[in-house]
C-alpha cells in the first residue's frame, strides 16, 4: 500500500478513534460521578500530566526528527548538483577527443538521476532507473580512466576523484530516503493519542453538555500532526514535497550543452 495512503487512512482513523475515547470516557467518568458521586479522585491529575506529557514529548520528537530529514533530503540534491556540475567542468582538462562520449553519457546520467525520482512512488520504475544509473556510472568511469591513461597529466587526473564523489552521492541519497524511524515509534504516538483521548474526555464528565467544538479540536489537531509528521517522513508522494529542490538538477542538465 502506498505509504501516504496509509498516513490518511491512519489519520482518518485516529480522528474517529479520537472522537469515539472521548465520548467512552466521559461516560465512564458521569457513571463514576453518579455512582459515588464524587468529583476527580486524589491522584488522577498526576496520571494525566504524565501521559499527556509524554504524548507531547512524543511529538516533539518524530515531528523534529522528520523535519530534519526533510531537510537533510532537500540539502543532499544541492549536493548531488554540485558534485556533478564540478565534475561536468573538469571533462575539460580531457584531451578534445574523449570529451564527446563523456560528455553525452553526463547527460544520459543526469537525465536518469531526474528519472529516478520523477517516477515515484512507483518503486517498480525507480528502481530500474537507479538500475541504469549504476550502468552508466560505470560507463563513465571506464571512458574516464582510458582518457585519463591517454593523458596522463595531474590536471586530467583530477577528474577522477570528482566522479567517485559524484557516484557516492547517489548511495548517500538512496539510503538518505530509506532511513525511517521504526514503526514502533509511529505506533507508540497513535497509542499515547487515544489514550490520552480516553482520559481527556474521563476529565469531561463533570460538565452537563459536550464540548464539540473541544472535541472535534482535539481530534483534528491530533489527527493532522500525525499525518504532517508521516508525510514529511516521505516527501516524494505526499503534499509535502521536494520536488521543487530538482529544479537545481534540472537546471544543471539544461547547461550541459
């Protein structure tokens, strides 16, 4: 399923279940009141703080841990453009008649890193285009040691070092897009959610009518936070996105004349 999907329908069902603990337990906490008829018990305050609490801290940290791999991500296109417009640039100190091939299969490359994840989320298509990627990397690398052989100056030979960094990148950001936190963490914050709903809507009992506007707020709120933070988490599918951090990689293709 894909993965977006998957943080709506979360979130659509946080929301239900949200509006649904708070009702359970603001009749749980009026059947108590009626039963002894007593207001909030010596404790329960203590018990709230700790779990709502927690629940925020809980927020706080998946919330900051996607935003800066969002961050992260968008940095390490800039990075990707840059290691290849150096590398781009330093085809020059081959002798003219390696440069041609090389220089074509730079844009083949390019054309291909763009590919790669313009046709997300079909993971299918990627994965055969990063495929390809690989079979031009090694293209290029070969086309470059024999042209560096040719001429085998220090200035052509710096080249070489420029293309190991421009192939590293590209794992860089594979695995950069890989690394998730567990699911346990995702799990753990929807739990401390509904629990949290249960016990807000127990401290409810003691007044006559429901408060929609608190409870539907709640549940929006809650429900909205958990999907921003598992959308950042995947900024190639969801309405949060990267895509226009490719412009740079678009750009540089353009200049390859």
């Amino acid at each position: 399923m894909n993965v977006i999907l998957a943080a709506a329908l979360t979130a659509i069902g946080l929301f239900g279940g949200i509006l649904a603990l708070l009702e359970t337990g603001r009749r749980i906490g009026a059947r108590r009141m009626a039963a002894d008829g007593k207001g909030p018990r010596a404790g329960m305050a203590a018990v709230e703080g700790a779990v709502f609490g927690l629940m925020g801290l809980m927020i706080a940290f998946t919330f900051s841990g996607a935003a800066a791999r969002f961050d992260v991500r968008r940095q390490l296109i800039t990075e990707e453009a840059n290691d290849i417009g150096t590398a781009w640039l330093r085809l020059d100190l081959l002798p003219a008649a390696a440069q041609p091939a090389l220089r074509d299969s730079f844009r083949r490359y390019v054309d291909l890193r763009l590919e790669v994840y313009r046709t997300l989320p079909d993971f299918d298509a990627a994965m055969a285009a990063l495929d390809r990627c690989t079979t031009v990397q090694a293209e290029i690398w070969a086309q470059a040691v024999a042209a560096s052989r040719e001429n085998p100056s220090p200035a052509a030979m710096l080249l070489l070092p420029a293309l190991n960094q421009m192939f590293d990148i590209t794992t860089t950001r594979t695995m950069a897009a890989k690394i998730h936190p567990p699911v346990i963490i995702f799990a753990t914050l929807v739990a401390l959610t509904l629990i949290s709903a249960l016990l807000a809507g127990y401290g409810m009992a003691a007044a006559k009518t429901r408060s929609w506007v608190h409870m539907l707020g709640f549940a929006v709120v809650m429900a909205a936070t958990v999907y921003i933070i598992m959308d950042l988490e995947h900024p190639r599918m969801g309405l949060i996105n990267i895509h226009e951090t490719d412009q740079v990689l678009v750009d540089l293709r353009h200049s390859m004349k």
